[in-house]
C-alpha cells in the first residue's frame, strides 16, 4: 500500500475519498432505515413538526398543513408547540387538530384503496 501511495498520491487520496463517501452515505441509510421503521404510526406530541407526523404517518405533511390550516413551513419548520405559542391556544387544541386531520386523511386513504379494490 505505500508503494501504491508513492506512485499514485492522487489516486489513492480520491479512492479514500471515495471509500469515506461511501461509508457515510451508506451510514446515513442505515440510520434513516433503522429510525423510520421504530417510529411508524406514532402517537403526535407537541415537540413535533407536521412534517415528522407526515413521515411518521405515510402522508403528505403539506396536505395536512392546508386541510388543517396550520401554517407552511417558511425556513426551519415549527413543531406543534411553536404553532400553539404563535397563535396563542393551548398546544393540545394544535395536537387535536393534527390528530383528527390524520385520522380523517388515513379513513379517506382506506376507503379509496377499497373502492379501488371493489373495482372490476
């Protein structure tokens, strides 16, 4: 190997790189598949952004933000509290809220996929 390092510099260097790249990356995907599967269909608390819910409900987090009325995301995303705080209303109304709009979103989501299933 430093016979290698001596005679190619650059080409090592960019291998190595590229090997640390890699083994971030694949890290990374490793992490997100781990964290995503441990936290599906959770419970929404006020620490939450309508984007975590969205993800950890397989939904789309800018649809609940518009049937719910709950301000898009403009820069870094608010949790629930910030929401609660900026309009003045006890946090839990804002998680209420969020609550019903999944659950009404996810009703809406089962009975298309049964119509769809009843289809001939």
């Amino acid at each position: 190997m430093t016979s290698l390092w001596r005679r190619h510099p650059r080409l090592v260097a960019a291998f190595l790189v590229a090997l640390a790249l890699a083994l971030f990356f694949t890290g990374k995907i490793v992490w997100r598949t781990v964290w995503w599967s441990q936290h599906q269909q959770e419970q929404v608390m006020p620490w939450m952004t309508v984007g975590y819910v969205g993800r950890s409900w397989g939904l789309d987090p800018r649809e609940i933000d518009e049937r719910a009325g709950l301000p898009m995301p403009q820069g870094k995303p608010l949790t629930l509290k910030d929401i609660a705080t900026e309009r003045g209303v006890p946090v839990a109304e804002i998680v209420t809220l969020v609550e019903s709009t999944v659950q009404q979103m996810l009703e809406e989501e089962a009975a298309r996929h049964q119509t769809e299933g009843q289809s001939p």
